[in-house]
C-alpha cells in the first residue's frame, strides 16, 4: 500500500519487540524453553484438544495437530490462521512472528489469542505489543491493579466478556482487591466516578466538554491528578478499541473462559475468506471475483480523475462530508447479534441502555463537527500526552503510524497494488461516523470505495462491537483473504481509538486553558 501523507502520526515504523522490560520476569526461562520448542503453540493455557506437559513447573500446552480455532479463522499448526499475502511468507518473516509470541509469552506469561490473530501483521503486532506492555506493566502515574481495572471498566461497555476475564485474572495476579470483582460498587469512589466518561468514550466521545475532566480533577478525597487521568483516559480508550478488534474479527476466548463465538470454522486450506469457503456455490463465487475487479475498476478511475481534476471547492468538500454523514444514518444492520449482557459483566457496568447514538439525526440538533485540522493528533494530542505521560504518545503515533501505512501491495488475487486510497477512505470513514471531518478530503471517495455491506460491517465494528456477526464479516469483500480482513479490523481499532482519544484530549486542553 502507499504512503497518505495527511493526518499521519509522526513516529517511525515498527521495530521489532525488545525484551528489555522482562529483567527478572518469571517466565523468561519458560520464554527461553519456548524459543528452543519453536515457540508458537504455546500458551498458558489449553487450548482446545491440547495435551500438556510441564517443564520444570511451567505448564507447557502444545497444539494438536489438526489445530485450534481462536477466532473466524483457523489456527494451524505451523500456520496462520488466515492464508497470508505469498510475498510475506518468507522465512525472515516467520522468524520474526514467532520472535514476537515468544516475547508476548516471557512479558505476560501466555499468548492469547488476540496475539496469535495480530501475528498475522507481525509489524502491527511488535507496535502494539509495546504499547500495550508500557500501559500495563511500565512505570506510570497508576498503580497496576488499577490498571486492569479500568481495562475491565472499558471492555464492559461493550459487553466484552473475553477481556473482561483476562483482566480480572491480570488484576488478581498484581495483588488486586478480590472484592472489587463483585462489581463497581464494590470499587473506591475514586474509580466508579470514571463511570460517566467510560460510557462517553466508549459510545458518544463528541459529548465530552471540559466540565467532565474538571469533576474528575477537582480537589477532594477522591480527585484524579492530571496524569492519572491521562493514562485511565489512554487506557479506556484502547480497551473500548480493543474490544472492538476481538468482536470484528470473531475472537475466541482461551479454554478456561466462557463466551465467545460459535460457528464452524472455516477451512484452514483455502486461500479465500470465509463466504467462499462456507456459502458461495459457483455463481456466488463468481460474483465474488467480479466485486473485486469492479473495486480495481474505480480505483483506478477515482486516481485518473484525481490527476485530471483541477480541485473541488472547500464548499464542495464539506456538503460531501455532510451528505456521507448523513448517509451514514442509513447504514445499519439488519441481523444485528442479540448479546445479552452476562452478570460476570453487568455488575461492571451503570448505564448499560446507554449506548451509541447516530452522530447526528434529522429533527435534532447535532453537536458541532470536530474539524481535524482544529485539533489535530499530531500538533496537539501527540504533545499532550507525552508531556503528561511521558513515552506514551510517541508509541501511540508509532502504532497509528504502523497501521496506517501497512502494506503488502495486494487486494484479493491482485499484486502491485497501491492501496492508499483504499486505507484512507475505511480510516476517514471511521472518523466519519464519529463527527471527524478533514477539510481536505473528498468523502465521495467514501462513497465510491465502499460498499454498503463493508460499511455496515465498519459501522457495526466501531459503533456497536457487541453487535457484529460472522454474517456480517463473511459478506463484505467476499474474494478477499482473511488477513486482509484482520488488516481492516487493526485500520478500524486505531482510527477509532485516535478519534476518541482526539474528542477527550480537546477536552483536557480546553481544561487546562
């Protein structure tokens, strides 16, 4: 894919993972041993059909050979669960995605499976990995166990109960209070009062005003410093994210948890994504392969008048951004999943009919549009963050960057592609549905580049998580390969974690002036 040069974070690719946070952790020979057994059908727990043996008191689950389903997918023995592009099947490649797992296994003592599904983009995955490892277990203005709290907080928003069981073990394991897992009003005062701006960023971000930072900061008993809050606000906001990831693409939790999808898995031969292998006869896949070469088609069109066009007013650009919202309204789902809330969740939550609301409806008055070039990730979030806590904001932009860049210069069957404007149109769809404008993009692009069934599933995946079905993800893009799929679901997570994080930074910074 190319390179957007608008709107883009300022860090440097990914880099690999270092291993310079684990002195003294206690699974480093465990790590050690794992590299030596070739590492990647490892976990801290059994998945799925897995026989275990134990080395010197660490429990070692070794896959079976027939596999273990994590997600939407198929994880097989010495595969991935999603056939990757051919040209990044190179030994390199590999050796670094295992190089990767084994990392994740000495940092948390396990590989989950939202990290096997993330190995499919092994340069995604170290960025992130980094990110999430400073967040959790670096150095910070919160104490750990406070940490996987709020990680619990966030991801019951949206009902997901995958993350909420990993953080409540996470949280056990540093030393947190059994008790406060009964539920948030079992929680310090301190911590239910983030109750009001977890619902806020997890389901209408546009709605936080400087009033809601200031009730929070206030002096008393149960006030947060400037740096707490920025870290809880970072960590809200990668968990709402998250669990839009886990929900998108179908993630499966570890044996020992409950939840997660049903379904059969699709076969782990093929090279095409599910709808292929599960639902299309011969006229389907037909139609399949004519969605992808018509993508091509206007494409290839869209760079042609690109070239021939002399400029569209800013006018022009902004009644297109009106009308993309707007259509935005109509783009709903129609078997939208029926989650009832699990109490193991419940309990986390206060206001759980609260939830997201079309940014803007005919009848009512909107909120004003957040114009991207007022408030912008890189002359004004970047800064605040890394000022308030440190290091933090350049891994954010590295990871923004990442994603937003990533390419394997491939769409479906196709090769030499240069899919930039295709990224750049599901990233500024996401801010769309979020009230996000950039005055210098054409939204009829938006229009052009995605079918009504992808933008159902985007809509679906960052607005509503909890909502998504596999129908939804096996209907758009039908000839596509599943890591294709993974790469929009990582393109969904960070355009809407940084949408969200960009409404609450404005909020900070209005604060503080």
């Amino acid at each position: 894919m190319g390179t957007p040069t608008r709107h883009l974070p300022r860090g440097a690719g990914g880099t690999a993972v270092g291993s310079g946070g684990t002195q003294g952790c206690p699974y480093r020979a465990a790590g050690r041993r794992l590299g030596a057994a070739g590492g990647v059908s490892v976990c801290s727990s059994p998945p799925q059909g897995a026989g275990c043996s134990s080395v010197r008191g660490h429990r070692r689950w070794v896959l079976p050979r027939g596999g273990c389903r994590t997600f939407w997918g198929w994880w097989r023995r010495g595969s991935c669960p999603h056939p990757v592009p051919p040209q990044i099947l190179q030994e390199g490649v590999e050796s670094s995605r295992r190089q990767l797992l084994i990392e994740a296994f000495v940092s948390a003592g396990r590989v989950d499976n939202i990290t096997m599904v993330m190995g499919l983009h092994p340069q995604y995955l170290s960025s992130f990995w980094k990110t999430q490892y400073l967040l959790l277990r670096m150095d910070g203005p919160l104490p750990y166990h406070k940490r996987h709290y709020i990680a619990i907080m966030a991801a019951a928003r949206h009902q997901c109960s995958y993350l909420v069981g990993l953080h409540m073990g996470e949280f056990l394991q540093v030393g947190g209070n059994p008790a406060w897992l009964q539920g948030l009003h079992c929680a310090p005062q301190k911590l239910r009062n983030l109750n009001e701006i977890n619902k806020l960023l997890a389901h209408r971000p546009w709605l936080i005003t400087k009033e809601h930072i200031e009730a929070l900061l206030k002096t008393g008993e149960h006030s947060w410093s400037l740096a707490e809050l920025v870290q809880a606000l970072v960590l809200l906001t990668h968990y709402h994210s998250l669990a839009s990831f886990v929900f998108g693409c179908g993630i499966n939790p570890e044996a020992e948890q409950d939840g997660g999808h049903g379904g059969r898995p699709p076969s782990p031969h093929g090279d095409s994504s599910p709808a292929s292998e599960d639902s299309m006869g011969c006229s389907g896949g037909k139609d399949a392969l004519q969605e992808v070469e018509a993508l091509m088609e206007r494409m290839k069109l869209l760079q042609e008048s690109q070239q021939e066009e002399e400029g569209v007013t800013q006018e022009e650009m902004a009644t297109r951004f009106e009308l993309e919202k707007t259509e935005s309204l109509l783009v709903a789902p129609s078997d939208l999943a029926d989650h009832s809330l699990q109490s193991s969740v419940l309990c986390f939550v206060e206001d759980p009919e609260f939830g997201y609301k079309d940014f803007t409806r005919r009848g009512e008055q909107a909120p004003p549009t957040f114009r991207a070039q007022d408030y912008t990730w890189e002359d004004h979030g970047y800064s605040l963050i890394n000022r308030l806590y440190p290091d933090v904001g350049q891994l954010l932009d590295e990871k923004f960057q990442v994603v937003y860049n990533l390419t394997y210069n491939t769409i479906a069957m196709h090769c030499g592609v240069d899919t930039s404007m295709l990224r750049r149109a599901i990233w500024n769809y996401v801010h769309c549905v979020f009230g996000i404008r950039y005055d210098d993009y054409d939204y009829g692009e938006v229009n052009q580049l995605l079918e009504r069934s992808l933008k159902i599933y985007i809509k679906t995946v960052a607005c509503y998580p909890e909502k998504t079905t596999k129908r939804m993800y096996a209907q758009f893009w039908r000839h596509f390969k599943h890591s294709e799929k993974v790469h929009i679901n990582l393109l969904l997570l960070e355009a809407r974690m940084q949408a969200a994080l960009l409404y609450a930074l404005r909020a900070v910074t209005r604060y503080m002036t």
